[in-house]
C-alpha cells in the first residue's frame, strides 16, 4: 500500500510574482482589463494545481475545469513593469463546482489592484459534460477548504454589479490616490 503524503496549503494561496507587460498598457497609459484577468488566471492554474486540477491532470485524466462566471472590481491602476502577486481563497466547494476569490496585491506595497470572485465547473474533456471531481482531487479541495476557512470570508463575495451608494468606493474614487 503506498503512502500518502499529508498536503499542506497555505491560506491564502500566493501566487509568484508576475510583472505587468509592455503589451498590456493601453492608450489610457495603464494595464487593459483584459490582462488582469490573464493574472488572475495564471494565479487560479498556480493554486488549482496544489489539489491536482494543474495541465498534467488534463493529460493524464481527460478532465479539467472550466470558468463559469467572474465578477472583477478594479480598484487601482497597474502600469508598465509593476510586479504583483495574486492570492487565492477557496471559499467553497462541491461534488463538481469551486467558489473561490482572488486579489492582485502589488508585489512591494501590498496595495490590492483588483479582486475577483470566480465560479469554476469540473469537465469531462472528452464528453465535454460538467462531472464529479475524483475522490482524491475532492479530499485535497476539502484540506485547502478547512485551511482557508480560517480566513475571514471577503467581503466583497456576492456583490453585484450596480451603481454604488454614496459609501462606497471603487476604482474611480480610490485611483486619485496612487
């Protein structure tokens, strides 16, 4: 019987550090919002691939997981060569499905950039059907889970996009301070 190794997650995840490129400035003089969300997706296959769902689990399974609904807030401006790191908080899980948010910190100052909450469907790559995670892919999201619940849950989760009140702030209103 071979023995398992006890997985350890750090909560939250960290990403490494990622520079913003060149390519990405747009003529507004900061990074497009398209490329926060390839940070956040190179974050999401860095933590992701600590349980098991990383690109050797597609080659090897047939299996991978798909994204099925993001909700990003941009708070700060990111411009050319700004390093950042991404974290990574799995806030829940089920038989096919991970509930997780994100924040891109900037690498020295610790400022959040952006956060995202994402929603992500488990997918049979071959009949291309939302399907139960393996047994062992579940047990290391259920560790990473009782780890990061120890965080406080963000409170962001939920929110929905609209007009906010007067005591709200975002992206905008927070930008003048950079």
């Amino acid at each position: 019987m071979e023995k398992r190794t006890p997985v350890f997650y750090f909560a939250p995840f960290v990403s490494s550090t990622m520079r913003v490129e060149p390519a990405w400035i747009d003529y507004n003089g900061h990074m497009n919002m398209a490329y926060y969300h390839v940070l956040f997706d190179r974050a999401v296959e860095e933590g992701f691939s600590l349980v098991g769902l990383g690109h050797d689990y597609l080659e090897k399974r047939k299996a991978s997981f798909f994204a099925a609904e993001v909700h990003t807030v941009y708070k700060r401006e990111l411009k050319m060569n700004d390093r950042v790191r991404v974290t990574l908080q799995l806030v829940d899980f089920d038989e096919k499905r991970i509930h997780y948010y994100m924040e891109i910190r900037h690498a020295t100052e610790g400022w959040v950039a952006a956060t995202m909450e994402g929603l992500s469907l488990h997918v049979d790559m071959e009949t291309r059907k939302v399907c139960p995670f393996p047994d062992d892919v579940a047990a290391n999201l259920a560790v990473m889970k009782t780890t990061h619940s120890r965080l406080s849950k963000p409170s962001a989760l939920g929110r929905s996009v609209g007009i906010p009140s007067k005591t709200e702030t975002g992206f905008l209103a927070s930008s003048t301070r950079h």
